[in-house]
C-alpha cells in the first residue's frame, strides 16, 4: 500500500490516541483511559507512524518522549480533532465557548478585568478559563484553544504575543525566620531545598549562578503540591508576583526577591487555530495589559 493510500486510511482513533499517549507520557495509562489494551494502542501509534512516514515518540529513553516531529504534531492533531467536534456540533457552532488555559494564576492581576470585559463585549462567545498543569496549559492536547503562559514560549506549533512581565517572589515557609524579612536575594535561598515544578513552572537552578546555587532541589507536579512543600518547611521556592493574590496559603508567605529577573506572561495559542474569536482576545488582552 502506497504511503498516500496509508494517510486516506488514518481515522480520527489514530490522532486521539497519540494525543492520550503524549499527555500520559505512558502507553498502558493512554490505553487504559481510552478503554483499550496497550497493544492495541501501540499498534495504533505504529500505524499512525508508518502512513506519516516519522516517528513520533522516542521509545529509546526510560520515559516516552515525543521526538520533535512529535511535538509539532500534536498541535495539529489536536486542532484536528477539535474540529471535527466543531463540524459535529452544527447547533452551537457560532456559540462555541473559548477555552482559555493557565497553569498558574492566568492573567494576575488582570483576570478579572480580562474576564468581566470579555463578557460585556462577546456575550455571546463564553470565555472559559481552565487550569492544566502542564507546559502549554492544554493547547498541546486540545483542551484549550489559547493559553495565558509564563516564561519563554518555545513549545513547536505555537504562536505567541508578549502582554507584560511581573517581578519574582520567593515563598518561604511562614514560620522561617525569611518570612519576617522584609525582602531577599536568591543567595538567602541558596541554603535551602528548592521546591521545582518542572511540568508548568518557570524556576530552575539556572536562576541562581553557578557558584551559588542550592544544592537540593524537591521535584513535584503541580501548583497545589508546590504549595503544601513550602508549607510543611521542606523546602522554599520562587514563584511570580501573582501568585500569593491567585494562591494564597496560610502556611507560606511570600517575600519580595531583590535580584531575580522578572517573568515574562504572554498570550498564546496554535498557529493553525481553529477558534474565531482568538483575534478579539488578542486585542482586549493586549489593550488591558498595555502600559503594564
């Protein structure tokens, strides 16, 4: 069978399992939450390699990564199967609510404002604002169509457009002896175990030089769990200026840092978007933020 006959024969199971595969980074949890065995899937994910002619996922590590062609991939196959939805669903068509992603604190101190002048202005496109915990708030997977993002956006298949930058924070444990201090520097952490979200967040060791970084770091996957090992003094973080109004925790206190560099927010979503009102939000969000 040609290589072009394969393609014609590639359903929409194909791309929806690659997509559960890239979101779990593991075949048997993809297969399990698509109702399939796991050599069902990855007999799937093999077809679907074979008629595009690249692989996609490298099998060669101890963890499932995608290969770059991917990455890239999955923001079409994303966009692929939320049109078909869309195409489905001819009598909401025009109403199709916007799903706006955010790891963390979305727009700061701009959220409200973003969404209550969105609903004045489009009454009739419901902006929906959605937390997913990983590197593109869930536009890679489809479960958003644009997405409010922190730190460079370097994710393939994405466009981007900068709204403004917040200061950095560092989250001590209340009852530190740093939580009484009226601001820090990253060498006042340095001492301390360092708590990482390296799914969604922004800080690594890199922010510290190279001299003075901390020597232990405390991994976890997500904002709440970032909160709870500040909280419980087993370790510090940094974070950005948004999160202690979005995320407020009686157990961590949030000090200004002196010499950190500020966190760049911008607004993003596929280059091969599929939502017509992505140009509106542009616009407010560049109009709201603008001056900031």
């Amino acid at each position: 069978m040609s290589p072009a006959r394969t393609r014609r024969d590639l359903e929409l199971r194909h791309l929806r399992c690659f997509l559960a595969i890239a979101e779990e980074r593991n075949i048997t949890r993809a297969a399990a939450r698509l109702g399939l065995t796991q050599p069902a899937a990855s007999r799937t994910l093999a077809t679907l390699e074979a008629a595009l002619g690249v692989r996609l996922v490298d099998r060669s590590t101890h963890h499932l990564t995608l290969t770059a062609e991917g990455e890239t991939f999955r923001v079409r196959a994303a966009a692929a199967v939320t049109a078909f939805g869309d195409a489905l669903d001819v009598g909401r068509a025009e109403a199709r609510p916007l799903r706006l992603g955010h790891s963390w604190s979305a727009a700061g101190r701009f959220t409200t404002t973003l969404l209550r002048r969105w609903r004045r202005a489009h009454p009739d496109v419901p902006l929906e604002l959605l937390r997913h915990d990983d590197r593109t708030a869930g536009i890679a997977s489809g479960s958003t169509d644009a997405a409010l993002l922190r730190g460079p956006v370097d994710s393939p298949g994405l466009v981007a457009v900068a709204l403004f930058t917040e200061d950095r924070v560092a989250a001590v444990p209340s009852d530190s002896p740093l939580a009484d201090r009226p601001e820090l520097a990253l060498a006042d952490l340095a001492p301390y175990p360092v708590a990482l979200n390296p799914v969604s967040g922004t800080t690594t060791l890199a922010l510290w030089p190279a001299a003075a970084r901390p020597t232990r770091a405390l991994t976890v996957a997500n904002t709440d769990d970032w909160l709870a090992v500040i909280a419980a003094d087993r370790a510090v973080g940094v974070t950005s200026a948004a999160t202690p109004g979005m995320h407020p925790h009686p157990g961590v206190t949030f000090v200004p840092l002196t010499d950190a560099p500020p966190l760049p927010v911008s607004l993003a979503w596929p280059d091969r978007t599929t939502h017509p009102a992505i140009p509106a939000l542009v616009r407010l969000a560049q109009e709201i933020t603008a001056g900031a």
